[in-house]
C-alpha cells in the first residue's frame, strides 16, 4: 500500500508539472509567433505600391536591426537566468536591484548604438549594397529605426525580467499589443498620411515605447509584490555589475556564433541562384516556427530551473527538466509528422512560382527530420539559462559553428544545397551532442548549484 501511495503521488506532481509548464510556454508561443505575422503585414502594407524600391528599403532596415538588436538579446536570457534563480531564493531586495542594474546596463548600450549610429548604419549599407535607387529610403528608414534602441534593449530586459518572476501572460500582452499597434500605425501611415518606408519605420519606433510604457507598468504592478528595497549603492559602483556582465558576455558571443551561422547559410544560398535562394527562405520561414514554438518549453524551463536551483531543491530541477523533455519531443515529433503529411501544401500556400514550389519540395526532407534533431539543443539552452552556466552555451555553439558546421559545409559543397542544408543539421546536432555532454558533467559532478545566487 505504501508503494502504491508513493506511486501516485509521484504521479500527481509529475501532472502538475506538465500543467505548469504549458502554462507558461504557451503564452510564449503565441507571443513569439506573432512577430514574424507583424514582418507580413510590413510586407502587406508597402508591398502594394506602385514602386517595388520601398519594399526593398524596408527589407533592408529590418535586417539591419534584426542583426543590431539581436546581437544584444543577451539583456533578456541573462535578466531571467538571474532572476528566477532569486525567485527561487525569495530575494525580493536582490531581484529589484538586478532589474535596475540590467535596465542601466541597457540604457548604456542604447546610448552607445545612438553615438555610433552613423558608422553603423553606413557600414551595414556597405555590407548589404542595396541598389543606388532603393539607398535612400533604406537610410531614411535606418535613420528613424534607430531611436527606438532604448526601448527595445529595455523591453528585452522587462520581458526576460517577467519571464524570470513566471508571468509569461504578460509577455503575451505585451508583445500581441504592441504588435497590433504597430500594424494599425503602419496603415495610417502608408494608406492614410501617404508615407512610404519612412512611416513603417516611424510606426515601429511609436510602438516600441509604446511597448515600454506597457512594459514598466505591468512591472510596477508586479514589484508590488517583491519584497526588499533596491540597494543603490549597488546602481553606481561598477564591480556590483561584474556578476550580470559575466553572465551577458558569454550570451553575447554565443549569439553573435549564431548570427554568423545563419548568414553564412544565407550568402551561400544566395550563390546558388535566386531561385534556389527563395526556396531556401521558404523553409526558412517552417524553421523559424518551429523555433519559435519550441523555444516556449525553454522559456519555461528557464523560469522553473532557475528559481529550483535557486532554492536549491535538485529534486525539483531534474523533475522539471524530465517534463520538460517529454513535451518538447512530442511536439517535435508532431511537427515532422506535420511537415512529412503537408509540407508541400503549405509551400504552395506561401509561393505561387512554381520553380521554387520545385525546389523547396526537394529540400522538404530535411525539414522534416529537423525538428527531431534541433529539440535537444532549445530544451537544453533553456536549461543553461536557467542555471545561469551560460559559458557552457557559449562553449558548444562555438564548438558546433567551427568544428563541425563549416568543416562539414565544406566537405559537402559538391552536393550544393543539399550540403547547405546537412551543414545547417549538423550545427543542431552539434549543439545538442555538446549540451548533452555539458548536462551529463554538470550533473556528474554536482556542479549546477556553483553559478547560483552570484548576484546577491
């Protein structure tokens, strides 16, 4: 009878923590997938004009500063690492003094971004070449883009903050809201006041703090409940900040790895050909969706691990992580299941020509298979972020990008795009055989309890 009780209790917990964490992925799920509808509606809005060079010159802007402000996504893992580990710990003094110290911190990089914004935009336009007629409007977009830096490195560090403290509804409200703002904006400024690139972009910046103002209210709403005070002291002495930088610049090398990654993938693309170039975009854009939904069940993680190791209860953790798994996987699975069934249906829902409908059917395979190779590394680096062991991140993309992603794009160039793509699932592999083995160390030698609470 005693083992039967033991039994079902084990089984009540594991429901509850299944239920936890769908609560709090899926608010992220819907939330991250609503930004790559906003870039369509972009599209939508200045794709209907007479003159194809503004959709060019919006095109360009958003890369640049996809790259600019991504490059800086270290505010948003490294707040919630942080601060679910003081949840954890019932710091209440400590989690508001490390908001304040990240909202400084991103304040300070904004204000760099605005020194510096001219020989950053003019370089970013070296690099991109956009055509001598589209130059203008790219810049002029650029050039309004830019003064929303403040807003966006805040936000991130007020989502990953709200991330950390297990409210991820508003994250949803936040990130749906300010969505929907910017697509109302940007049709009163084409359609209504007749602007052109220039008012998607000032619709974007408008929306942006808009999106701070939401942000910082929920946020007071929410210290309310924080106990403790912020200890200034710690807000002007530069050594009280070591802990946090620590954390961001193993982040930031492992995003720019990232990037690097993903344009490498791009540029080479591009050399096969604009037909094969677009068919590449295609999938790319099934990718970035399951990214998106997937990284759900890490924003969770990082959450609900964090605030386990900060209260030092292990049991807990591997409990967390053990859910965690089973979730990701199964939706992994469903999606290759999904993309093997109608893959090539929702191709031609996304391109009418039938060249590149062509092409990306070929490549169709290895989105398939994708998920099932990519789920161990999102679910482990949601695990890591959590822990705050984030040089452990930074360690395997940089060994997954140089030991194994171009080696292996390199011995497979003659099969062209095919090689690409095994090239692009072997970064995935990589990173998900190098996570593992960081997972197995730190666990073997009881070591994911060293980074904790290093911000008291």
């Amino acid at each position: 009878m005693a083992t039967q009780g033991v039994t079902l209790v084990l089984i009540a917990t594991q429901r509850r923590d299944y239920k936890l964490i769908w609560l709090l992925s899926w608010p992220v799920m819907l939330s991250n997938i609503s930004q790559p509808l906003l870039g369509l509606v972009d599209i939508a809005v200045i794709g209907h004009l007479p003159d194809s060079r503004f959709l060019a010159a919006v095109a360009i802007g958003t890369t640049i500063f996809s790259v600019v402000y991504w490059s800086f996504g270290f505010l948003r893992m490294g707040t919630t690492g942080m601060i679910a580990q003081l949840v954890g710990a019932q710091d209440g003094s400590a989690n508001r003094t490390v908001l304040a110290q990240s909202i400084i911190l991103a304040l300070a990089i904004a204000l760099l971004l605005l020194i510096l914004q001219r020989p950053i935009i003019d370089a970013a336009m070296y690099l991109l070449a956009p055509d001598q007629q589209v130059m203008p409007q790219a810049q002029a977009y650029a050039n309004i883009r830019i003064f929303g830096a403040p807003a966006v490195l805040c936000n991130y560090v007020l989502l990953g903050w709200f991330v950390g403290n297990q409210n991820t509804k508003v994250l949803l409200v936040l990130l749906v809201g300010t969505n929907l703002l910017n697509i109302v904006l940007d049709v009163i400024a084409v359609n209504v006041l007749g602007m052109r690139a220039e008012g998607l972009a000032y619709a974007t910046v408008i929306s942006e703090y808009f999106g701070l103002v939401l942000g910082l209210f929920y946020c007071r709403q929410m210290l309310r409940k924080v106990s403790g005070e912020i200890v200034y002291s710690a807000l002007t002495q530069m050594k009280q900040y070591y802990p946090i930088i620590k954390v961001n610049r193993y982040l930031f090398v492992r995003t720019i790895l990232l990037l690097l990654a993903m344009s490498f993938f791009t540029a080479q693309g591009a050399k096969l050909g604009a037909d094969t170039l677009a068919a590449n975009a295609v999938l790319m854009t099934f990718v970035m969706l399951i990214s998106h939904v997937l990284d759900g069940f890490a924003h969770a993680l990082e959450a609900l691990t964090g605030k386990a190791i900060g209260g030092g209860d292990m049991g807990k953790f591997y409990q967390l992580v053990g859910a965690a798994a089973v979730c990701s996987v199964a939706v992994a699975i469903s999606f290759s299941l999904f993309f093997y069934l109608l893959g090539d249906i929702f191709i031609q829902m996304l391109t009418s020509i039938e060249v590149v409908q062509k092409i990306a059917s070929d490549y169709l395979p290895w989105l398939v298979v994708m998920p099932l190779i990519a789920v161990t590394s999102y679910l482990l680096d949601g695990v890591f972020i959590g822990a705050t062991q984030v040089q452990l991140m930074q360690n395997a993309m940089l060994i997954s990008v140089a030991l194994v992603y171009f080696p292996v794009w390199y011995l497979t160039q003659t099969y062209l795009n095919h090689g690409l793509w095994v090239a692009l699932l072997s970064l995935y592999l990589g990173r998900g055989v190098t996570s593992c083995i960081g997972f197995y160390r730190l666990s073997k030698n009881r070591r994911w309890l060293l980074h904790a609470n290093q911000v008291h």
